[in-house]
C-alpha cells in the first residue's frame, strides 16, 4: 500500500517538475509523502533530524528546525513550496512542556514562513490538528468551528494556522493548514499512540491501557488518506484550514475489538484514569475536502491489518 489511492497519473502531471521542501520527511507521515511526492516527479528536499533515502534530483538536509543557520540553508528561493510536517506530537508531554513545544511548533514555524516570504516560496502547506478546536462536545467539527484548544500543544497548533492565514493576507501567499484526525498506518512503530501501543500489546502479549471509560470516540485515518487530502489541497491551492479524516468516528472499545480481530490476538486492556486535554468525542465534516475530490479509501479493519504486518513476529510473517 504505497502511494496516494487516487489518480496518480493526474498527480504527476500537476506536481512533475516543482520542488518542494518537506520538513520532517523521515518521519511517520513524511515518508509516505515523500514517496508520493517523488513518485508524481517532484525534486524534493527532505529536511529532518534523522536520515532517510531521496531520489536522484532530491536532497537531504539533517539539523534541527529551531537552529535559523539550519532554516536558512534548506528554504531556498528555487522552491516551489513548504510542506510543513515536522513538530512535537505528544499532547501529554506538551502539557509537561509547554516552552519546548512552542519552540518547535510555534517559533520555528514562524521562521520557516518568513524565510519563505523572503525568497518569494509561493505556498506553505502546514500539518495541523483537529485539537485546536477543543471540546465541541458531541457537536461536528468543520473548518467554521473558532479554535479552542486545551492543551499546549492544540494551542501551539492554532498559533502555526493563525501565521499562515496573516502570511496568506498580508503577502499573497497560499497558505493551507490540514487539520488531521487520529492518523495512523505502517511505518508508526515509534510512535506511541493507541494504534501502535495496541499492535504492541499484540506482539508481546501485553495489556493496553485504555485511558477512562474508553467511550471517547475518535477519527481515525490512514496515513495514504492524509497523502491523498495533502494531494487534493495542493493541487486546488487551498487557503485556510482543511479537514482530513476518515469521516467515521469509533470509540476506543471498539478500536481495540477491531484490533483483536486485524491481529488475531485478544489483546487485554486495563482502564486507567482518563488524561487532562482528552476531548470526548471528535467527528469531523469532511464536506469541503470532498468538493475538491477527496475520498478516504482505507477501511478501519483494512488499515490495521496492514499495520499489524509491520509489527507482528518475524516468526508469523
């Protein structure tokens, strides 16, 4: 399962030839686009902390986004635009470590965008989050909601979309802010959220805990999904945020019996006392993402048992 599940021959020809500089492109979802992106002929510059193949006509930058020599080295004025993926993810360590977060999600994102001012980049694409809403109750989530957020990291999120909308006013540049779901799909095994913790617990005969009464309900979307909405958005240059998602919320009971059945393992689980920042439910309008052609493709069930191929026993394969 590689790629966008689109039309990549229409893809290629909209992007064959640009050049594009993806921070974080060693990461979960940078990989993934990074593969697409080289596949539809884009020269792309991958800039991270950690290494990871390019194609011939790419580059690798290694250095950390908070250093401006190592922003000023990798925005440069050949660019045709930024797509923005790198920060700090975890909403539990940003509510330990608000400083650093803002440094990495807030600041850096702001140097990025004024170097790419500068040097007249014409497009910024950032990876955003559906946490800068906030607790909307049982309410849908849609691009008109007013961010709330309620943890550092929501806040850090809705500081970065708030730069891109006055970039986007002041100078002219198409700015567009993704607004994710709970993503997931092979190439997590680092991450520490629910899908590889449960994949995790599979493998090694664990117990996952599940945080309250597990009836919180989330969105979850798979990674060549966030690649197709990244696609559509680019090629339509939305300004604003986007909402990408599955447009099928599940609560977390129901995700673990899904992942007892991908894996064929009955996983145990042990509640524990729900954490500060959760929102109860999301679910999400996917309406103006699918005017533009977005459809989400991967199933639940068909995802995680792709995921489970990346974790499960050497043994087992």
């Amino acid at each position: 399962m590689t790629g966008v599940p689109n039309e990549a021959g229409s893809t290629g020809s909209a992007l064959a030839g640009s050049r594009i500089l993806v921070t974080g492109g060693s990461g979960f979802i940078g990989r993934h686009v990074v593969r697409t992106l080289e596949e539809a002929g884009v020269a792309v510059v991958v800039a991270d902390l950690n290494p990871s193949p390019v194609r011939d006509g790419g580059r690798l930058c290694l250095g950390d986004l908070r250093d401006p020599d190592f922003r000023d080295r990798i925005v440069t004025a050949d660019l045709d635009g930024v797509v923005h993926l790198a920060a700090a993810t975890s909403v539990l360590a940003s509510v330990r470590d608000p400083a650093g977060v803002y440094d990495l999600n807030v600041a850096a994102t702001a140097g990025l965008l004024e170097l790419a001012r500068l040097r007249d980049v014409p497009r910024f694409l950032l990876a955003s989050t559906n946490a800068v809403i906030g607790d909307v109750g049982s309410g849908v989530i849609d691009e008109t909601i007013a961010p709330r957020p309620l943890t550092p990291y929501g806040g850090s999120k809705a500081a970065g979309e708030m730069l891109l909308s006055a970039y986007h006013g002041s100078y002219g540049m198409t700015t567009c802010a993704l607004r994710l779901t709970n993503v997931y799909g092979t190439g997590m095994a680092a991450k520490d959220s629910l899908i590889p913790r449960l994949m995790r617990a599979a493998r090694d005969g664990a117990t996952v805990e599940v945080y309250g009464s597990g009836r919180q309900r989330r969105d979850l979307v798979n990674v060549l999904d966030v690649v197709q909405g990244l696609i559509v958005a680019w090629q339509h240059d939305v300004a604003g945020p986007l909402v990408i998602g599955s447009g099928r919320s599940a609560d977390v009971l129901e995700i673990v019996a899904t992942a007892r059945e991908a894996t064929g393992v009955d996983i145990p689980a042990r509640h524990i006392p729900g954490k500060q920042g959760e929102m109860p439910v999301v679910q999400v309008d996917l309406a103006r993402a699918a005017a533009l052609g977005y459809q989400p493709s991967v199933t639940l069930e068909d995802g995680l048992r792709e995921v489970w191929a990346d974790f499960r026993p050497e043994r087992d394969r």
